[in-house]
C-alpha cells in the first residue's frame, strides 16, 4: 500500500513523523511518498520531498510573495498524486494549501481517498465550510473531542484520535517540585506577538514585585532571535523593578549580552543601559529577579508555581503540566478588529474551549491590563483552593484529549476495542488510516 502525505509546517512534519512510525509498526511495507520535513523524509521513501524550509510561511504577505512558488508546488502535488495513485492522500494541517487540494484532487478523481489528520478550526472561523469539505474529504481525523461530534453532525465524517501533543510532554515530565516564588512568563514564540504582549508582562511583573519582594520570574524564549529580543525590551525597565529580597547588591558588568550555561540551564546575562549612573548596581541586581531561558519551555512549566501564558499551544502544555496560569493575548487593533468578524468562539484559550467555561482568567487585548493580570496570578499564589480548582479541571482536560473516549464515524461501533487499546494519538490515527485504506481495497474487489 501507498500513502501519499502532504505537511507544510514544522508542527505537521513532526505529527506526520510520528504517524509514520506507528503505521510502519502496523505494515512495515507501507509505502510513503509526499511532501514534508526533514523528519518524514528520513522515515519516508526516496520520491518524498523536505520543503518545509520554503513551504512554512506566516503572514498574508508572505504568502502573496511566493505566489508563484506556490502554484508550481500546487500543480506538482497534483501530478504526482495523478500519477502515483497512491491507496490514500494523508494531508496534515496546513489548510491554506491543503483544504485547497483536497477540492482540486476530489475534481480529478471521485475514488481518491482524502484523509485529514489535524483539521482545519473551521469550528472556530466559519462553521460553514464544513459541509464543503465533506464533498471532498473522506474522513477527518480530529484531535479534539467536539470536533468529531461538530464533523458528523455536518456529514463529515470523523474520528477523534487524541491529540499528537501529549505524546511529546510525556517524554518530557521531569520530578521537579514548584518554586513557591517562581512565576513562569511565556509571551509567545512568534516575534510580533512577543513585541504587544511582553510589555504588559514586564509591568505586571513589577506590580506584583512591590507585593512580594521574593518572587522570582523566568521568561521562556523559544529561539535565540526572541530572547536578544526580549532582552532589548527589558532592559530599559530593570532600574525600576523593586530590587530582590535578601540578596546582596554586586557589581555590575560592562560585557555586552552573552548566553552562558549555568547549571546546565541555558540563561540569558540581561546587559545595563549606559548612563543609568547610581541605578546601575540596583538594575544589575534586577536581572537576577526576571531570567530569559531558551528552549526550556516545559522544564519550567514544571518548576513555575504559576504562570502567565500566550494564547495558543502553550496553554494546552501548561495544563497538561499542571501548572495554573492565566491568559494574555494582545496584537495589533486592525488584526483584533477583522479577527472579531471572523472568529465564532466564546473563548480563545484552548482549556477553556474544551472545558465549555473559563477555568482559566482570559486577558484579551483591551482587558490585558497589568493591575488585572496581577491581580489574578496574586489569587493563584495564595488562594490554594483556586489552584486546586484550576488543576482539577486541567486533569480532566487532558484526559478528553488523551482519548479517553473515542468517537467514532457514523456507521461504526461506539466501542472500538482495538482503537481504545491504543495509547497515542498516532497509534489511533494509524489504526484508523490502515483500516480506511482497507475497507476502499475491499470495496473495489466487490
């Protein structure tokens, strides 16, 4: 059997990679041609092809600069699904490109099986498309619960496999205890998100500095692009954070900005303004109290007693590490503006999403206020109901998402003992791949 798979992203290469491996567990003589990363092309065949370096852009713009680029790729994945007949097509995310395809093969080919692993949040944008979707796609393959029962009620059919993500946490929980004076800053892994939200982190930071002298704060920097950047952008504010309780004041240093390993933590020194004069011992001091840490993200959600976290995945990371926390998101006005028109959701973060409520405080663009933001992390360092509270439902949440309770396509039992027995996201979505292809293999032989 072939599968022909499609992934644009570093996200998709990685969940297309681990689907790889467990579809190999099931039939070491599949057969894997496509487009991906450099993950899928190492596990895949010598037709699959790495473009994840051109394919993964961000933005309008940049997409409407590699247009050209596009269309070619747009044209060869076509012929080479044409050509390959491959026993299905496996597109992972990606919608701009993918929904795209989908529409452009089913026109080709009626027979073609079209099979999507991470969907689309069409749920969330424009429920709409999902009955144009299932005039193309064969079956969807959802990594949140609601979104099978939404899928199949639309007559698409889906199948709720788990989310990829608690796969990869699982590798990395560590037997750290909480600093009861530590609080974890995650402003985002994106550079324009990063520029509008850790200003209003930095300021709640030095509010809630001047309630408890002793708190500490780690920042975490997903490259070495965003800590220089997150650096530059709190400098000018260490002289005024309220020096650390209990610490000696100690000579502050000339070097420019360095990154050293200390204790083997990777740790941005944070350099002093010039002409800051007699505040200069006090801010050297400072960066102590606020430390950047690059590519640490799940080490300190599980050293953080609580956190201050960007809408997105990190907010899934954080609950699956048990770590309370509150949400911030700010961007620019024009893109919050058409974001509104668009966007049908009662919720932006994800736990809140899957829980139907607010487990956790949503700070969003005008409400992203510093004196609110600290008020609400104050209530979850002292309040130790709050916090048990907001970790329960986290472990509820996870447990949705670790597939707990599969759903299943219409037509099918609601038992699926072999795919319940499967531990991972991935081992499900293989299971249900393997099994689709095989039924279509039946199908044409009767």
């Amino acid at each position: 059997m072939t599968i022909y798979f499609v992934a644009g992203e570093v996200s998709a290469d990685n969940h297309g990679a681990a689907l790889m491996r467990s579809l190999r567990e099931l039939d070491p003589g599949l057969k894997f041609i496509g487009r991906g990363g450099p993950q899928m092309q190492e596990i895949a065949d010598n037709q699959f092809k790495n473009w994840i370096g051109d394919a993964a852009v961000l933005g309008l713009w940049e997409v409407l600069r590699k247009y050209g680029y596009f269309r070619e790729q747009f044209r060869e994945t076509i012929k080479e699904i044409l050509e390959s007949k491959p026993d299905a097509v496996v597109l992972i995310d990606y919608p701009g490109f993918n929904l795209r395809l989908a529409r452009a093969l089913r026109k080709k080919s009626r027979r073609q099986k079209i099979i999507y692993y991470i969907s689309p949040q069409v749920w969330a944008w424009n429920r709409g498309r999902i009955k144009r979707m299932a005039r193309c796609i064969d079956l969807v393959l959802c990594i949140f619960p609601f979104e099978a029962d939404l899928y199949n009620e639309s007559g698409l059919r889906a199948v709720f496999v788990g989310h990829p993500m608690i796969e990869r946490l699982q590798t990395w929980k560590l037997d750290d205890e909480r600093d009861p004076n530590l609080i974890g800053l995650f402003p985002g892994s994106r550079l324009r998100e990063v520029r509008k939200i850790f200003p209003v982190i930095i300021e709640t930071a030095r509010l809630l500095l001047q309630s408890n002298p002793t708190l500490r704060f780690q920042v975490a920097a997903a490259s070495d692009e965003l800590a220089r950047e997150m650096s530059q952008m709190l400098n000018p504010h260490l002289h005024s954070l309220p020096s650390p309780k209990g610490e000696e004041t100690w000579q502050a240093s000339n070097e420019l900005p360095r990154m050293s390993a200390i204790g083997g933590m990777t740790r941005t020194s944070l350099p002093l303004l010039r002409g800051e004069g007699r505040v200069r011992g006090e801010a050297s001091q400072n960066s102590q109290v606020i430390q950047i840490k690059i590519g640490e993200t799940a080490a300190l959600m599980q050293r953080a007693f609580v956190g201050i976290v960007a809408s997105g995945s990190a907010t899934l990371e954080g609950a699956y590490f048990r770590m309370p926390f509150v949400l911030i998101y700010k961007v620019a006005l024009p893109t919050y503006l058409a974001a509104r028109l668009v966007v049908n959701v009662k919720y932006l973060g994800m736990p809140n999403l899957l829980a139907g409520k607010e487990v956790v405080p949503e700070f969003i663009q005008h409400r992203a206020k510093p004196a609110a933001i600290a008020k609400a992390v104050q209530l979850l360092m002292e309040d130790s109901r709050a916090r048990e509270r907001m970790i329960s439902e986290f472990d509820a949440i996870v447990g949705r998402l670790q597939g707990a309770a599969v759903s299943s396509p219409p037509g099918r039992s609601a038992d699926r003992p072999s795919l319940m027995g499967k531990s991972g996201a991935s081992e499900r979505a293989a299971q249900v791949i393997v099994e689709e292809i095989g039924r279509s293999i039946l199908k044409g032989f009767n």
